[in-house]
C-alpha cells in the first residue's frame, strides 16, 4: 500500500511539473484577454492601446484612477476610439492569462500603460505620474492625454 501511495504521489508531482512546463512555454492567445487583437489583419490592428491594470481587490484610489484614465480617452480620442486607431483595455492582472503582463510591462502596481509605435519603433509607456495627480482630476488628464499624443503621429 505504501508503495503504491508514493507512486500516486510521484505521478501527481511528474503531471503538474508537465503542466506547468507546457503552460510557460505555450504561445500566447492573442485574443482581447491578453491585449491583441486576435487574427486582424495588420493593416485593421490599432496603433495605439492604452491599459488600466488592476487586481482582484479594488480601492476607492484605485476606481478613481481608472475613471480618471477612461474619461481622458474617452474625452480626448473618441475618433481614434471609433476608428480603432487607439483601444482602450482593463485588464486584471490576478487572473492567470494575464499575469504576463507584471513582467511584460514591469508592473509593480495599478498600472496606466500606452503601448504603441514611439519615435518610430515599437514602445511603450507606465505613466506612474497618475498616482501623484490622482487628486487633481483636471492635471491627471492632462498628464494622460499629453502621454498618449506621443504615440499618435497625426496628434504630435
């Protein structure tokens, strides 16, 4: 009996060794959980995407920062939102497709990013800024607005 318990258990831990290895080295879905754009053409892709990255619990400076992010897109970009030039994303980063983006962006927090194309190459940006201006709604647009112009070329 005890042999066949630490047989059980060895297969347990060979199974989830697999599974991890399989699910780290997979490629990436690229369907709007994870930010792409799933199989569009290059041509219909956005230039632009801007991220509010939040995990499972959300506090009230946390809600603020989000609404403050969302209305200065929104405010700013509608037609950039209507073309799909720019896309607006919320992405919790506690479920498990999208944990990549801690390391992909560096995320140590709440987190705004714009990605896109800067000075000609393909960059992006954590506008940290958004915490220090969280109590001034009119500067944090301000700042958020400034901060994804760059990644647009017709708005420079």
């Amino acid at each position: 009996m005890k042999r066949l318990i630490t047989w059980a258990l060895l297969g347990f831990v060979a199974a989830s060794v697999g599974y991890v290895v399989y699910t780290e080295t997979r490629p990436r879905s690229a369907g709007p959980e994870t930010g792409g754009t799933g199989g569009a053409p290059a041509s219909m892709q956005p230039t632009v995407t801007v991220y509010y990255f939040h995990g499972n619990y959300r506090c009230p400076t946390c809600m603020k920062l989000e609404k403050y992010s969302r209305e200065a897109v929104q405010e700013a970009f509608s037609n950039e939102l209507t073309s799909g030039s720019l896309q607006w994303k919320v992405v919790n980063i506690e479920e498990p497709d999208n944990e990549h983006f801690v390391g992909d962006f560096e995320l140590t927090t709440r987190s705004l990013v714009v990605t896109g194309t800067k000075e000609g190459k393909p960059g992006w940006a954590n506008l940290e800024r958004i915490w220090d201006l969280v109590g001034d709604p009119p500067a944090f647009k301000t700042y958020v607005q400034t901060e994804i112009r760059v990644f647009l070329p017709e708005q420079k």
